[in-house]
C-alpha cells in the first residue's frame, strides 16, 4: 500500500476540502476494477451539489446515474482521493453515495431521466495502472 501524503478535512461546513483528486470507484467483489468517476470539490457548470460518505461534492447527472447501475448490478463503491502516486480510500458503500433524487433535480426531468432505457453496448475503457 501506498504512503498517504494527501491532506483530507471537512471543516466545519461539511464541505470537502482536499489537495488531489477525488474519485468514485467501482470494483466487482474479487476486487477487480469496474470503473470509476471523478468528482469535484468546488461547484462547476453542469454540476450538482451531493452528499457522498458525509460530505459535500459537486458531480454531473450522469455520475450519479453511473453509481445506481453499478450499485443495482452489486458492485463495491469507494470513495478515493489520490494524490500523484498514492490514494486514500475516503470510505466504502453504496448506502454512502447520492442518487438522482438527492439532486434537487426538478420532478419532471427526474421522471424523464427514470424513464431512459439502460444503456447497453458499453464501451469499458480501461485505465492504465501504477503496476502497469
């Protein structure tokens, strides 16, 4: 396991404060990588405000919809910050991350976005390793 030299706090607001990236990571149970998606720790265009593991993020409509697939098909969630070569897992569990009616979202796009048929077809990129 990688030293830890990130820095990781919630002050007082419960907003997250860190000094790498922060990730949502899917894995199947023997451990193996199913996916993952960033998320951010300040607002941006196109994204909203979520509670994950305790605290306050912003993530795209589609991260959030990302989570519920994996959760559904029983995968493992974590939450990670990684900084250059090392990460720090935040916390682990789907019961921990936001779903679609967290947003805020308005009922009838919420209606809509239930209403999508699944995606199939999907492309898995995979992403390089460290031991790679």
């Amino acid at each position: 396991m990688f030293g830890m030299l990130a820095f990781f706090s919630t002050g007082l607001t419960g907003f997250a404060n860190a000094r790498g990236d922060i990730y949502i990571r899917a894995q199947y149970s023997n451990g193996g990588p199913a996916g993952l998606h960033e998320i951010l720790t300040v607002p941006e265009d196109g994204y909203y405000k979520a509670q994950f593991c305790g605290r306050t993020y912003w993530v795209l409509i589609k991260t959030v919809i990302w989570i519920e697939e994996q959760s559904a098909a029983g995968r493992i969630l974590v939450l990670e910050e990684n900084t250059g070569g090392s990460s720090k897992v935040l916390c682990v569990g789907a019961a921990a991350f936001a779903r679609l009616e967290d947003l805020g979202l308005d009922p009838e796009i919420l209606k809509k976005l239930r209403r999508k048929p699944q995606r199939s077809n999907r492309r898995l990129r995979r992403l390089p390793l460290a031991q790679d």
